[in-house]
C-alpha cells in the first residue's frame, strides 16, 4: 500500500528531472532553489491551513478516532516543517560563513 503512495511522486520524479537538470545547465542552481523552496514555503502555509481547519472539524466532531488522526498528521508535519527550517536557517548559516571566509584570504 505504501508503495502505491509513493509512487507518484517517483512518477513525477522520473518526468521532472531531465527538464531541471537542463534548466540547471541553463540558470544555475541558485535560482531553481529559491524557486523549490518559495513553492514549499506556499505548499506548507496553505498545508498548514488546512490542517488547521481539518483538525477542528475533526474535534468538533466529537469522535475520538477523527480527532486522533488528525492531531497526528498535523504534529508529523509540524515536524517536518521544522526540520526543514533548520535545514534552511543552517543552509543559510554555512553560505554566510563561506562567503566570509573567501573575504578574509
């Protein structure tokens, strides 16, 4: 059953990569990164949005089992989420650093 859930983005994957790998050839790698994380930046607020709205319906509800599932899901993305700030932040963080360090040789 996992399998059949991952395997569109595998799919998508398998189309994608030779157009971002000439776009890579073609703009560099800078732009397509501030372009993938803009569109996870939309795709986690508007996520985050319907979890939101998810996990009160879920509440109101007054079943238990409803109310589980969704306050699971949206702690698991919440932890995904902050994981990809870090990821970010300390990306940022070790660019920086770099920079500085060919500035002082």
């Amino acid at each position: 059953m996992s399998g059949l859930v991952m395997m569109p983005s595998g799919i998508a994957m398998g189309i994608l990569n030779p157009v971002a790998g000439k776009l890579y050839d073609r703009i560099g790698g800078r732009p397509l990164a501030l372009l993938g994380f803009a569109i996870m930046t939309f795709e986690a607020v508007l996520l985050v949005t319907i979890m939101n709205t998810h996990t009160a319906a879920a509440m109101r509800t007054g079943v238990p089992e409803a109310a589980a599932s969704a306050i699971g899901v949206q702690a698991s993305f919440s932890t995904v989420a902050i994981v990809c700030a870090v990821c970010l932040v300390a990306s940022l963080f070790v660019r920086d650093r770099g920079r500085r360090l060919g500035q002082q040789r």
